[in-house]
C-alpha cells in the first residue's frame, strides 16, 4: 500500500522553503527571491515517488512583526503546520539563530511530535550546521535531523526518506503527473511578482501585488493575458514602469521566459501599472489576496 502525507513547510523568511519545495517536486512550484517575505500564500507542490505521494505546503516564512500584512502571513504559516501531518522545519544554517528563531521554535512546540527538522545553505559560506544543530537540539531532542542544501540539491533523498518513514499508508490526493495544484492565472501572477521582488529595491518588493485582469486564446494556441502590477502610491509607478519603459518591459519578457517552461502553450503578457492606495492596510483585499 502507498504511503502520503501533507508536509508544512516551516521557517524563517528566506530560509529556503521555497528553493526547497521547488526541488523536491521537480518543478518551478513556488517563487523564490532574496527578498524576505517573497512567500504570500500556502503554495502546494506534490512529489510523486514509488513510496507515494507527499503534498508539500510552502508557507510565509515566519517573521516578528506587528504590521498587518506580516501579521496575516504568520497567521497563514502557522495554521499550515497545525493542519499538517508532518511539519518539516528548515532552519538557515547561514543565520545566526536569534529572537525571531526562538519565536518559531515556540510556535512549533505543539507539533513537536512531527516535526522533522533539516538545516539549509550548509554548502553558503558563513554555513555553521553544528550551530543549526545545537539549536533544533536544545528544542525538539526527539526530532530527525538533516543537513541539507536546496539550493545545489544536496542531501535531499535522505530527507525524503526520512518524510517517506514518517508518512502513513494512504491514497494519493493528486494524479502523478502533478507537481503542484495551483490554477494557472495564479501562477502566471506569482511568476511576475517574482521579477518585480527579483527587480526592485528596499519598499517596493512588498508594496507590489499582482492584479488578474484579462485573457483570451489566440489563434496559434497561445494565451494572451493582462495582469495589473498594483503600487500602494502614484510615486512608486515611475521605478516599476522605468526610463523608457525598460522595467516593465524586463518584468515581462523574463516572465514570458519561464512561463515559456511552466505551460506547453506560449504565454503573452499585457503589463500595466496601477496603484490600488495604501492596500497593505486594507483588510479586504488582504483577505483576498493572502490564503
Ligand atoms: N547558498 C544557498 N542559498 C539558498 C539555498 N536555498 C535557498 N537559498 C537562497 O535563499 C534565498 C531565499 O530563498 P527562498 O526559497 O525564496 O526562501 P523562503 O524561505 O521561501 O523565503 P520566504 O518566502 O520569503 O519566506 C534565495 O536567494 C535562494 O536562492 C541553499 O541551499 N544555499
Ligand atoms: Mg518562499
């Protein structure tokens, strides 16, 4: 009998949850930048493997702080591991683990009994996995630990098959042919805010949403869609749109090429820009936008 779990994702912002959940499921799953706080949404990618099938949750990653946008994403992370089978915690090992850390751990206390930990970036170098270590150590003694590296995919399978041993007998949820469930004018949205956080500078990476607004098919197969990049203010319009034109059009074209890989047709993107005031501090559309 096959086995299958839902696996939370659970650590700091920029920890590599998302690098990690992009490697294990063999596919661009979730949007990965050096931005903290790239991760909006509880993103599902599934791995597929003979021992069954393992439905990852990429969470916000788990940062301090009482303004209300950050405030939802904990909210978010945190119900994601309460529902979870198995929360697998990923610690940077190229951090110093500090108050913000400790606050992690202290939310994880309750799924202590399933929780798996690994240590990220031990291949960075400022990496310290014994540091890493000690710290999972001091909180969660009974919790297999691994050292791995997502970004150069090391140390992975033993992870696996550790998630595998822990995984109990079960259907699959999903056809095997899936690497994540995500409807495509989300991901078509998450794949340009990537090039925004991956563009832009200090505020702007966050004061951006991505907004759906149209498609249709064209003749030759291909799907022509227009998304709104949506500013907080009329001043942070000009850097998203840059001289002559030149952001917006970078935004789009390096969209345009992993979309190029995501879907077997090609995707054409309409670019606007448009400011959707102080949105951040809109409690409606942060509901909607954040799930
Ligand atoms: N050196 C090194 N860098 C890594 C590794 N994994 C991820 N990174 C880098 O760390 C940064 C953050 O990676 P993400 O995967 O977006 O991190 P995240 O935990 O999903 O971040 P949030 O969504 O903001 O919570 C990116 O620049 C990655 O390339 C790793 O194993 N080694
Ligand atoms: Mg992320």
């Amino acid at each position: 009998m096959a086995k299958s779990a839902f696996v939370a994702i659970a650590g700091r912002p920029s920890a590599g949850k998302s690098t990690l959940v992009n490697a294990l499921c063999g596919g661009k799953v979730s949007i990965v930048s050096p931005v903290p706080q790239t991760t909006r949404n509880a993103v599902r990618g599934i791995v597929n493997r003979p021992e069954g099938q393992l439905v990852l949750l990429d969470t916000p990653g788990f940062h301090l702080s009482e303004k209300r946008l950050n405030r939802m994403l904990k909210d978010i992370a945190v119900d994601a591991f309460a529902d979870a089978d198995i929360v697998l915690y990923l610690i940077d090992a190229s951090r110093e683990p500090g108050p913000e850390e400790e606050a992690l751990a202290a939310a994880l206390a309750s799924v202590s009994a399933r929780l798996i930990a690994a240590a990220n970036k031990v291949d960075a170098k400022d990496a310290d996995a014994g540091r890493a270590r000690a710290f999972v150590a001091s909180h969660f003694p009974e919790a297999p630990f691994f050292e791995i590296s997502a970004l150069k995919r090391e140390g992975l399978e033993s992870l696996l098959a550790a998630l595998f041993v822990r995984a109990e007998e079960g259907p699959a949820w999903y056809p095997a042919e899936y690497y994540t469930d995500q409807e495509p004018v989300f991901r078509i949205a998450e794949i340009i805010r990537e090039k925004v956080m991956l563009h832009t500078r200090e505020e702007l990476p966050h004061a951006v949403y991505v907004r759906y607004e149209e498609s249709r098919r064209e003749a030759d197969g291909g799907l022509e869609a227009s998304y709104d990049l949506v500013v907080e203010r009329d001043s942070q319009k000009g850097i998203l749109i840059g001289k002559a034109g030149s952001m917006i059009k970078r935004i789009r074209e390096e969209a345009e090429a992993d979309l190029a890989d995501i879907f077997d047709y090609p995707v054409r993107l309409r670019l606007k820009v448009a400011v959707d005031p102080d949105w951040r501090r809109d409690e409606k559309r942060l509901k909607d936008l954040l799930f």
